[in-house]
C-alpha cells in the first residue's frame, strides 16, 4: 500500500484529520508525524501543512529533503482570495514553494470560481501608488528596494502598507506620501489605487479582481497577469476582464473544501494535474 506522510500533529489540526481520511479513500495509508520527529520517513507523498512559514526551517529542510529524493510534496495551508473575508472551511493545495497556478484544463470550470465568490468586480481606479511591503528575506522588504526608485517614474501619491509583523522598515514609511496600517480593512486601500506594487500580496489577487493593474514578483500565483518592472507606471492599462476571469477559475482548482478533503477531491486533482 502506497503511504502518505503529513507532517503535523494529529489532533492539533482537525482539517488534517479530513485530509487524511480522503487519502485513505485513495487507497494510502497515512502516517501523522511531528516535524520535530523529522527523520527522513519513508513514504510516496509528503504533506507540510501550514504552509511554509509556520515551522519554517522545518518545512523547508522536509519539503527539499524529498524532492531530492523525487517524492511528491503537497503544501497545504489556509485559503484566501475573496473580497475582504477569508474563505472560511477552505484550504489551499499546492506543489511549489509558492502557490503557483495549475495549469489549464479542458476539466476547469467558471462554475467552481463563481461558487468560490472569486468574480471580477471592475471598477474606476483611484490615482494613487499603492506599495504593499513583504519580507523577502531578513530585513529586506520589497519596500526597500522599490520605494528608493518609485520617484525616477511617477509623481503620482505613493502609498505604503508596511508588514504587519516583522520586517517593517522605517525607511521606506519615511519615503511615502501616506502610510496605511489599517489592519481591520486593509482591502480600502485599493479604493484608492491606480496600481498595485507588491511580491505575492493576496492584495495583487484582490486588485487584478477589481481591475487594477498589479506589478508582482515572478513568485507570485498572479505574475503572468501583471507587469514585473516600473516602467511605464503612469501608463498602465487595466488587465483583461476575460484574463482575470481565467486566472480566478485556476486559482480555484487550488482551493479546497473540508468536505472535498474528506472525499479525496483536491488530493486526487493535484495528483492527476500537476504530478
């Protein structure tokens, strides 16, 4: 029988429990380990859950321990991408460090999108620069490295959204025409938004949605939407309603439900789609 290590505590996460459970359904038994107790179990698929932050230096030494070895590794972590909630009861699969789309599929369907709530809501963009600043490394943000240059290609007001948690850097609020460190409803700022700057935000995923242009790191799920340097900033064009549409229908072919877990229904997509 075919195995499938999940490297979390049983009881600690009860949504591991019906992922489980869908494995069995698969035909594989499974086998609940503590990342602590990482010793280079055997097994034919790798599971690290809560994704690749939590437990960090765990999760990274597993997941490249068994690609090494040519096993497949499933990261499973909360999902989000829906208008200023998070999609309660669902949770993202993917292969990668990042979440990466899966490719198209003659199975993909807008219905699954539009049950999802992830329909495009175009509307007038605002004026402002909007710079949403992510850790990239130790005390290095995305701020740092586009807020000294911003002025070379706009005059337009620049917002800036500091990280919440660590990494925050004085510098680049001291760059900003406006800092916003509105941690009740962040999504507001894209209100005001002519575009958006940031590394992998959900707010890129939020702002594409609403029409407005994105500029990402190659790391993002959204990049092949979005423009990856700053020239021509005053002079971006909306995306395409009907490309964003297609990026949200993939996008869903990540997000899974508790129940669909039960079922096996993710586990068995991402095994027969990206493997």
């Amino acid at each position: 029988m075919k195995s499938v290590a999940i490297f979390w505590r049983e009881g600690e996460i009860p949504w591991l429990n019906l992922f489980g459970e869908g494995m069995r359904r698969n035909g594989y038994s499974v086998n609940f380990i503590d990342p602590n107790d990482f010793a280079g179990q055997e097994c034919d698929i790798a599971i690290v859950s809560g994704g690749l932050r939590r437990y960090k230096s765990y999760n990274y030494v597993i997941m490249h321990y068994y690609r090494s070895k040519h096993i497949p590794v499933f990261i499973i972590e909360h999902g989000r991408l829906v208008p200023q909630e998070i999609i309660r009861g669902y949770w993202l699969h993917y292969v990668g460090e990042v979440p990466m789309l899966p490719r198209l599929s003659d199975d993909m369907t807008h219905d699954r999108r539009e049950k999802l709530g992830l329909v495009t809501n175009f509307k007038e963009r605002g004026d402002a620069v909007l710079v949403v600043g992510q850790e990239l490394g130790k005390d290095k943000t995305l701020g740092i490295h586009v807020m000294e240059r911003l002025r070379e290609y706009t005059d337009r007001k620049i917002i800036y959204r500091p990280r919440r948690t660590e990494g925050e850097d004085k510098h680049c609020c001291d760059l900003a025409d406006e800092v916003s460190r509105d941690a009740i409803n962040p999504w507001k700022d894209l209100n005001r938004a002519w575009c958006v700057i940031t590394t992998w935000s959900n707010m890129g995923g939020e702002a594409l949605m609403q029409g407005i242009p994105v500029i990402a790191s190659p790391m993002a799920s959204y990049s092949e939407y979005c423009q990856s340097d700053l020239g021509g900033i005053d002079n971006m064009k909306p995306p395409l309603k009907s490309a964003i549409e297609e990026y949200l229908m993939r996008y869903s072919y990540l997000l899974w439900s508790n129940e669909e877990m039960k079922l096996g229904k993710g586990a068995t997509w991402m095994m027969e789609h990206e493997l």
